[in-house]
C-alpha cells in the first residue's frame, strides 16, 4: 500500500485549510494597516473643508519614510499639483502618480503605493468637498515595512504548522495501516 497515495486527500485538505488561514491573517493585517490613515486623511479632509489654513499642517518637522513609521500627509490640487507634504522619501519630496488621484472613487480611495524598491506605502487618498484654498485631495500615509515582517512571521509559524501537520497526518496513516496489516491474535 503506498502510504502517499492512500493519504493523498487528507493532505491537499490540510495544505488548503492552511493556505486559507494565512490568505486570512494576510487580509486582515494588510486591510488593518489603512486604519490610522484612514482616521487622518478624513479628518485633514474635514479640516480643510472647514476652511482650515493649509500652513496649520505642520511642515517643520518631515517624515523620512524610507527611514519611519509615522504617518503622513500630502495634499494635492485639483490638478494633482503637490500643495503641502509633511513626507520625505530619501530627503526629496515625492509624488503619487497623477493616474492615482483621478482614481478615487466615492470620495476616498485606498491603495498600496511602493515609490522606491525598497519602500512599500499604505495610503488612503480623501477628495476634499468645498475647499477655499484649492486643496482638493488628501493623501495619508505610512510604511508598511512592519506590517509585512508580521505576515512573514505569521506565514513562517503557518508552515512550520503546516510541516508538522503533514508529518503527522502521515504517520498516522502509516501507524493505521501498519496496525490494520498485522495478524490478529489473542
């Protein structure tokens, strides 16, 4: 009796129970990374709708994004022209492609945003609704550095589940077998 073979199906189902468990954690980490931002572009939103100055956002102190885990802000005009940024990447201001701002739907928008190789970005863009100072988009945003070491060491302790599942599964099979293949005595 090949042992692999008789056991063929047990082990898909495992693989795919555990595939389905990090595809989850994955979700709901990588969906929970927009929380803070989502907080912040709706409120500077609001903010500005309400006809806040745009030299209230403080622009003294910039985060380095390549370098932090801040959150920050980045304000556009109607025309995707960059208005304030409180965000530096590599000591130079940066830019989200036009196409990105013209894609908010619904007033906001959410997207992954990786401006250089080895920086990964979590953003959530608002549309401004009556601004009197030509703001019309709102971009937080932070790294996602941290929230991907968390779905790599999550992903890391699901294979080491999945490996010791597997080994198991296995020989309990074999030990079911070996037991139903020995003579009965009494």
């Amino acid at each position: 009796m090949n042992i692999f073979r008789k056991s063929f199906p047990l082990l898909v189902a495992v693989t795919f129970v555990f595939l389905g468990i990090f595809g989850a954690m994955q979700q709901s980490s990588r969906s929970s990374a927009n929380d803070p931002q989502v907080a912040l572009a709706e409120d500077a939103a609001n903010y500005i709708d309400n006809g806040a100055p745009l030299q209230s956002f403080s622009q003294d102190s910039k985060t380095e994004v390549s370098q932090s885990l801040s959150p920050f802000i980045i304000i556009y005009d109607i025309k995707g022209n960059q208005i304030m940024s409180t965000a530096l990447l590599n000591g130079k201001d940066f830019n989200v492609p036009k196409g990105v701002l013209e894609s908010v739907k619904n007033r906001e928008s959410r997207v992954t945003w990786q401006p250089s190789p080895d920086v990964r970005i979590a953003a959530v863009i608002v549309e401004t609704e009556k601004s009197p100072n030509g703001a019309t988009y709102v971009l937080a945003g932070r790294s996602l550095r941290e929230v991907e070491a968390r779905i790599h060491h999550i992903g890391l302790e699901l294979l080491s589940g999945w490996v010791v599942t597997i080994f198991l599964t296995l020989t309990s099979v074999w030990l079911a077998w070996r037991r139903s293949s020995e003579p009965f005595t009494s």
